[in-house]
C-alpha cells in the first residue's frame, strides 16, 4: 500500500522552481523518463515540461531490460538530461554498454532513490568526461530532493559518495539519540524542516504522529520537522554522507551492526559488482547476495577480502549469488522479495 503522502501545491512550486535554477532547465532540455508516474522522481520530469517548456520522452519500459537498445533510444530522441535511479545505472555499467554504444547528446545525468556505488559511477564519468552528475537524496516526504551533490572531485571505486548539502527549500539537521546535534564523522539521524516538509500522511495519523514531529531543538513555538529515520554524518568538508537506515541497524552477537557499512565494504571487492546485505533473524545469520562474472569466486575470497575492511563481528554468515536483482515497480532493489526468496 503507498504511503499516501500529502504535499501541498506550495511544496511542489518550490522544489520545481529549485530544480530548474540548479540545473538550468529550458525550452532544450529533452528529458527520459524513467520514474514511473507512482515514483515521486516523476514529479520532476513532469513539471520541468508544464512549467519551463522542456520536451520529455516516457522511455518504454522494456528497453532498461536492454541497455543498447535503451541508448540507442536515448540517441534517437536527442535526450540530454535524465533522471534515472542508480540500478539502471549500474546495470548499465556492469553490462559494459559504453564499449558498445554511447550517449551523443546527454549533458546532465542525474540520480535518486537509493545510494549510487562509485564504482559504477567511475565507468560513466569514465567514459563521459563532459557530463554533468549529481547525486540526489529526498523522501518523498520532503518533496522529492531534499540535498544533492554536482560531483566535481574524483572518487575511489570504494569511496562513499556524498549526499552534499541541502536545497534552497529544505533545512537539514543530524541529532543523536539524546536529540543534540552531531559533531563531523558522528553518525545520527537526519531531520528535516522547511517548506519541502509534506502535511503528513493521508488517512493515517498515528503514522503522521510518529515521522513528522516537533522540532526537538525548538522548545520557543510549534515546527514540525520531518524525522527520516536515514543515518548520515558530516565528513571533514561538511557534506552530508548517506550510511544506513535506522531500521536496518541490528544487533548481532551483542553488537550495533549497520547493514549498510557491510555494503558498502563489499564495494572494496573488484570481482563483485553488486551487493545487497539481509539480516536473518530466526537464524541470526547476516547474509551476502551478490553479482559477479567471476564464476570461481569463493565463500572464502570474499570472507579474506572483506576481513581487510570490517571486523569479524560483521562478517556476513551465508553467502547467496543472484544473476539478475528483482526491482521493485520504482525500479529500486526489491529487498523485501529478497527477504522472501532467501530468508523465508
């Protein structure tokens, strides 16, 4: 069931007029749809056409099943931005398209959705050195985007990316438990104010209740903030780096795990090019699945390479191989069919 988030036309104007300025939308710009018009993303490609005259094309959904098809399409329509989540990027990637076939006229890739490895990324800046990319992070409770980065610094294929810095029409702020603010590298929750923050939830309001919130640090007046329940932290430049869900922090063996700095250390393992860490709880057991080419890669390679990143407390117990991820109709990971596929 959707969460039946309800935003306001204010909430929508901003984040548009946001939009257009940052990335310099016009009468040129030919968009590719791929958010299904259900994924709040499309909110984007929509009214960049109704309000500032873009074109778009909605690129049929077959062909993300086919990446030389999908650029060959992408060349014959001339598009030139697109805003795509990371898994059709990655599979882009991984299928080595870019040997094959190359966008012509593509200036600005852009993403959201879900965390972006660098490694994937590194083929496509590889191989379009002009294009513009920027990552991007927002709940849909926050209208979409609520921070993004123009990548303008080279990163390590192991290199977490940064989520950057917030939008002209959000402010955001980490607390720990104990609600104070975090110090660089401390990792807390993120929080959200302003006027991206959506009215709540429609229909429900024990669950409105529970994510939009008084302010904690505001004891002088009422201000709801939006309370994500996304672990992030500053690094030493002070952009705001994605680490984990706090609900998918488990404890295991008497230890705070983050599900997601697992992931991320498997990002260290070249002959792995895609990961997704589950936690068993009627067997206590972390589980790996994966992707790779290589087809003599072992159980116990990749428990001596991630030995190099994380301790043995966080090592993955079981170890599962997937040629092809299920994605949700968002075209996101479904990690909830991979809970029931390998964990019922």
């Amino acid at each position: 069931m959707p969460k039946g988030v309800v935003l306001s036309h204010e909430n929508v104007k901003d984040y548009i007029q946001w939009f257009k300025e940052t990335y310099d939308v016009n009468e040129q710009t030919v968009l590719g749809n791929q958010s299904p018009f259900v994924f709040d993303v499309s909110v984007t490609d929509i009214y960049m056409c109704l309000k500032y005259g873009a074109h778009m094309h909605i690129i049929p959904e077959y062909l993300f099943s086919f990446p030389v098809k999908l650029i060959e399409y992408v060349n014959e329509k001339k598009i030139n931005l697109i805003v795509w989540v990371p898994s059709v990027l990655i599979n882009l990637a991984n299928a080595k398209t870019f040997e094959k076939i190359k966008p012509e006229y593509i200036k600005q890739v852009l993403f959201a959705g879900e965390p972006m490895p660098n490694k994937q990324l590194n083929y496509w800046r590889k191989h379009l050195p002009e294009v513009q990319f920027s990552n991007m992070y927002g709940p849909t409770e926050a209208t979409v985007i609520a921070s993004y980065y123009i990548i303008n610094r080279n990163f390590k294929d192991s290199d977490p990316l940064p989520m950057g810095g917030q939008v002209s029409n959000a402010k955001l702020f980490v607390l720990t438990d104990e609600y104070k603010l975090v110090k660089n590298n401390e990792v807390g929750e993120l929080y959200i104010r302003g006027s991206s923050v959506a009215l709540g939830y429609w229909n429900n309001l024990k669950a409105t209740i529970k994510s939009f919130i008084q302010n904690p640090l505001n004891k002088k007046y009422p201000e709801i903030v939006y309370k994500t329940g996304d672990l992030v932290y500053y690094n030493d430049l002070g952009e705001l780096v994605y680490s984990g869900r706090v609900d998918s922090q488990i404890k295991h063996t008497g230890y705070r795990i983050e599900l997601g700095e697992i992931e991320s250390a498997v990002s260290n393992i070249k002959a792995i090019s895609g990961a997704c860490v589950l936690y068993d709880k009627s067997k206590s057991e972390i589980v790996l699945i994966f992707q790779t080419s290589d087809n003599e890669l072992s159980d116990n390679f990749i428990r001596k390479e991630l030995s190099k990143f994380i301790p043995k407390y966080m090592m993955p117990t079981r170890f599962v191989f997937i040629k092809d991820w299920p994605l949700n109709s968002n075209g996101k990971i479904d990690r909830k069919k991979l809970l029931d596929d390998f964990l019922s």
